[in-house]
C-alpha cells in the first residue's frame, strides 16, 4: 500500500535551501493538472518510509525517489470497522 514520488534531487535542494518555491515546484510537476503527490500522500494517511538518490553521471541531474508506506494511524483518520465480527 505504498507508492514512490520520484523528482529531481536539484530541485529538492532549491526547495529545502528556500531558492525554489513550492509553486514553482508545482508549476514543473502539473500539480494543476494531477494535484500535490505529496498532499495526496498525506491525505491518505501515509507516511516517508524511505529516500533513495539515482546517481545518473551522464546526465546534469540525478534522480530522488520518496517512498511512502501507509496507512499510518498517527495521521490516517480514525475509522471504526462496523462489520460486526
């Protein structure tokens, strides 16, 4: 019940450095279009369980992989199971 948000690792450094925005970040992965992944992960409950980085020497950039597991009950909603075991 997970799922991997993948990004550029340039781009995770000028957001976390505050020299992109979240818009501008937004604007580059049609969050208009398909939403925030990250606001989805939330919403559904799940949490980063790991981060890998895709070293890509031919390339100017490399590859950030943000896995999320899930449900977590500390941010999922409480639900009561009403199937009468």
């Amino acid at each position: 019940m997970g799922a991997d948000i993948k990004m550029s690792a340039r781009m995770l450094l000028e957001i976390l450095a505050g020299t992109r925005t979240l818009q501008e970040f937004g604007e580059g992965y049609d969050f208009e279009r398909r939403g925030n992944p990250f606001r989805r992960m939330l919403d559904q409950g799940k949490l980063i369980s790991e981060v890998t980085v895709e070293h890509h020497p031919e390339k100017d950039d490399d590859v950030v992989t943000i896995g999320f597991r899930g449900p977590d009950p500390a941010v999922s909603p409480f639900e009561i199971d009403n199937t009468g075991d």
